[in-house]
C-alpha cells in the first residue's frame, strides 16, 4: 500500500498545483479496453490500462518556463500500477535548450516522438532497447533546423525509483525538418546497461524517417547494434491512411533478430474509427516467421481532459 501511495503522490500533487497557482494547468484520464485472441495464449477481455495525467505550466513574462508533468499508468485489470512519467522541464529561451529531470520518454528513434502505447499497432523500442521512459536528466532542444536531445539516466525503465539497474544510459538523437511538417529525419545511438529482469548491455544506433504524403503518414525505423555479445537488428515500417475525418486505415511491416531466437516478420493490418469521443481499433497481426502465434485485436479507447 505504501508503494501506491508513493505512485498517487505527484499527480495528486499537480492537481492540487493546476487548482492554486497562477498559469495553465490540465488533468485529464483514459481508459483501454481490449479484446484479444491469440493462436498460442487463446482469448480473452482486458482492461489493458487506465491512466491519470497531470500538467502544469508556470509561466513568465517571456513565455512558459517551468512545466510539471506526471502520468500514472494502471494495467491488466488494476493489477499493476506505474509511474510512467514524472518530471520538471525547464524551457531555456526560445527552445534553444531545455532541461528535464526525472523519469521522461528515452529520445531514441521513432518513440520520441510517435507514442504507441494507447494502439495496437506497436513500434519496436520494447524489443530493441527494452523500456520506453527512464529516470535521469536530459537536455534538448533546436538549432536552425536541427533538434538535439542528449540524456543520461539509470537504466531502469519504469521499475521502483530506487532501482540502481547495473550502471548508466545513455541516449542521444539528432533530428532534421521537426518543423518542416512534411518530413522529419533523426540519427540516434544508446549505449550502456539496459536493466529489466537482468541487466544487459547495449550499444545501438537507430535511423527513423516520417513522411507526410496526402492523406498518409509513412514512418520508418532501423536500429542495428549490439546486445551483450549478440547482434541486434530491427526494422519497423508503417504507414497511416485517412479515410475521411472519422476512419483511417493502419498499416505495418516489422523485422527482429537478436540472436537468441527465429527471425521474427510479421505484418500488421487494421483500421481505426472514431465517433462520439471515443476510438475503435481492429487489428490483425500476422507472423511469417518466429513469433508467439498470429493474433486479432479489438480495442475501445477513450481520453478525457479537463482544464484546470
């Protein structure tokens, strides 16, 4: 009880903060609901997370300055709860540097800035480096047309603050056209302990590519390194379709080997449709070869958000 206690403290406490300091402030819950079947594991009905997020944005005469942020995820019907996210960002003068401290989104590849974790439809950070959020520092920021992010953290992933893993991590990615809104490029590389049921070293570097064409969003990924003394290769392509304002067509084609098992292709196919606030997903996903077994996914998803 004391370890929930603990998870609730910061966005309790940044709720309270939207409500008694000056600037903006928002709080906001969801919920995932999803049905599953699976050729290895069978069926079955899944709350597959509810989460609470609170922001709040302390400004200046200049513009936003201090931004506090939490995210408490709970998953597989309330059996587990994490603090996904929690963090104090500090914005330098017109984002040419900002630093964050606490656990924050790891700036690696795709997931930087492309979140996956509310659809069916996966990239491939899970696989290659492990963990998608970390505790540590992190500096950020823009260049002309350049973005930077470089950050040390623990290696943990979202396990108990005090965890220690087996050393550092560190994360670096170079990004080009952010702003462009037709086409990002981003150069990335990690290396150090990666720490979730054992500590394993990695050493990666990742290539990611996002194209805006019409009506699609076409994103790429390749990550090619080391784990432990293993290679590690990774490729994830995918593409979204609007179909009108409310229905889009998903799409994606992954590749995973890190020499421990089959090479793993498998392709992904679903749609999704939106009405009334909430979001309906279908998604099939097929395994050419490796893998646990081809499997159909059925999702109701729905966000609230209130200003404070």
């Amino acid at each position: 009880m004391a370890r929930l206690y603990k998870f609730l403290l910061l966005p309790c406490f940044l709720v309270l903060l939207c409500g008694r300091c000056p600037g903006a402030g928002f709080f906001s819950y969801d919920f995932d609901l999803r049905y599953g079947y699976s050729e290895t594991t069978g069926s079955g009905l899944n709350l597959e997370a509810a989460g609470l997020t609170a922001r709040k944005i302390f400004p200046d005469k200049n513009g936003d300055r201090v931004v506090l942020f939490g995210f408490l995820d709970i998953m597989d019907n309330f059996s587990e709860i994490m603090l996904d996210q929690a963090y104090v960002l500090y914005k330098g003068p017109l984002g040419k540097w900002n630093i964050t401290l606490g656990r924050y989104r790891l700036p690696f590849g795709l997931m930087k800035d492309y979140e996956t974790k509310r659809i069916l439809i996966k990239t491939a950070e899970l696989d290659t480096v492990g963990m998608d959020s970390d505790n540590g520092i992190m500096v950020n920021g823009y260049r002309g047309n350049f973005d930077y992010s470089v950050a040390a953290s623990q290696g943990v992933g979202t396990g108990r603050w005090d965890d220690r893993g087996d050393g550092a991590l560190f994360t670096a990615r170079l990004g080009l056209g952010q702003d462009s809104g037709e086409q990002a490029l981003g150069l990335s590389g990690i290396i150090g302990s990666v720490f979730t049921q054992s500590a394993l070293y990695k050493k990666l570097i990742s290539v990611d590519f996002t194209k805006y064409a019409g009506l699609a969003i076409w994103r790429l990924e390749a990550v090619l390194g080391n784990e432990e003394d293993r290679p590690l290769v990774s490729m994830f392509l995918g593409s979204n379709y609007a179909l009108s304002s409310k229905a889009e067509l998903n799409f994606a084609y992954r590749h995973f080997y890190n020499g421990l098992a089959d090479r793993v292709n498998s392709l992904c196919s679903g749609i999704t449709l939106s009405s009334w606030g909430f979001q309906f997903r279908a998604a099939l996903k097929y395994f050419f070869t490796g893998g646990d077994g081809n499997e159909i996914s059925l999702q109701v998803y729905r966000k609230f958000n209130i200003n404070i």
